[in-house]
C-alpha cells in the first residue's frame, strides 16, 4: 500500500527567507510520482510540482523546487524567498501506476509574516 | 490542461435528504476521481469513476451512501445519500491531465449538513 507522511502540522517563515516542508513515502511500485499542491484557504487545489520517480533532475517551477532523494523515500518542497502570498495549506501527494488516483499526506499549514 | 466546474458550489442540507453534486469537465477523460476534504483535513478518495462501468469505491465508501453515475466522458455526478452532519465536507472532482503529470481539482462543493 502506498503512504505519504508529513510531520510538520505548522510552519512559520517571515517573508523572503526559504522554507523547506518535508514528505516521505512508501510504496512498492517501481514507476511513480509525486506532487505537491497548495491549497489557499478559498479552497481551490493549486498543482506546484511534480517529480517523476525515474527522473534524473530535481523539479523546479519557478520559487519551487522539489528535493528526491528516492533511497530515503523523500520529496521535500522548498520554497525560495517566501511571499505572504504562501501562506497555505500544503500537500504532497504519490500516484502509482499512471492514471490512478493521487493519495495525499495531511498537509503542512505554512504562515508567512511580515 | 483541464477546466473542471462544479455545481452547486455549496449547499446547506437538512440530515437524513440527499444531495447530488455535478462534476462537468471540459475535455474528454477516461477517469474522473471524486474526493472529500472534511474539515481541517487532508483529501480522502471516495471513488474512481470510469465511463461505461460501475465506479471503484475506495475502503469506507460504499455505493448506497454514495452512489456516482458517470454518463459520458465529460461529465460526473456524485450523490451524498442520507445525509448527517458527519457528512459536512468540501467534495471535490479531478482528472488527469495528458500524460498524468497533474491532477486538476474542480472547485470543489462546500457540504454543510445540519
């Protein structure tokens, strides 16, 4: 079965310092992916990035970028110079095979202050 | 890309009626995916729904609290049955995009049942 795990309920930054949420998974499938989104609090679901688990390269979309270790099972997020705009509810997220649905961790609330 | 819609976008329901949400996606997709987001939590998979067939349930989800009907490649439509206020959540639709490198979420239907 497959698992995501995020630890941090909250994080706190002040605007333009980096952030690093964390995310681990587990799964026994060989091909796989990972995403995170952001999910302000008008409740829309926002894609971030996505990392392919045969991919070479780090993702990186802009201020975000995707941190794969794949032998320790990890997909952190690191956001660079924080905006109050991040503040958010965050979620990784794995699907299997391709197509299937996406399993969530339960988020990382991030508070960015001024 | 996808555009997904959702109707309604929220609802205030009595316990013990029945709502039905629609999921209109602007493309056609083999797999729609209806979710629940309760309160303060992460996203939960309710079903997978394919055209032509009878929707995947995921463990916890059963068809007579939730049946879908899914009449075309476009469209989706989930109902909360016999509603309590346990049911009160956001559920929310999505689909992949070409080459499943993102799942798009409609807005998703703000559930309150009193």
């Amino acid at each position: 079965a497959q698992k995501i795990t995020q630890t941090q309920p909250g994080m706190f930054v002040q605007e333009k310092e980096a952030v690093t949420l964390d995310c681990t998974y587990d799964t026994s499938d060989q091909s796989y992916g990972l995403f995170w989104y952001k999910q302000p609090s008008s409740g829309e679901m926002i894609f971030l990035i996505y990392q392919g688990s045969y991919d070479e390269q780090n993702a990186t979309e802009g201020r975000y970028s995707l941190n794969f270790q794949k032998a320790r099972k990890s997909a952190n997020l690191v956001i660079s110079a924080s905006q109050l705009g991040d503040s958010a509810m965050y979620f990784c997220a794995m699907r299997g095979q391709a197509g299937t649905a996406l399993i969530f961790g339960k988020g990382t609330t991030l508070s960015v202050s001024s | 890309s996808a555009v997904i819609s959702q109707k309604p976008s929220r609802d205030i329901c009595q316990r013990g009626t029945s709502l039905t949400i629609q999921c209109q996606v602007d493309s056609q997709v083999t797999m729609m995916f209806w979710y629940r987001q309760q309160p303060g939590q992460s996203l939960t998979l309710i079903a997978t729904a394919n055209q032509g067939s009878e929707a995947t349930y995921e463990s916890g989800f059963v068809i007579d609290k939730f049946p879908i009907s899914r009449p075309n490649l476009t469209f989706s439509t989930l109902t909360v049955s016999n509603m309590s206020p346990e049911d009160s959540s956001i559920y929310l639709c999505s689909v992949w995009g070409q080459g499943n490198n993102e799942q798009f979420f409609g807005p998703g239907t703000r559930l309150t049942v009193l």
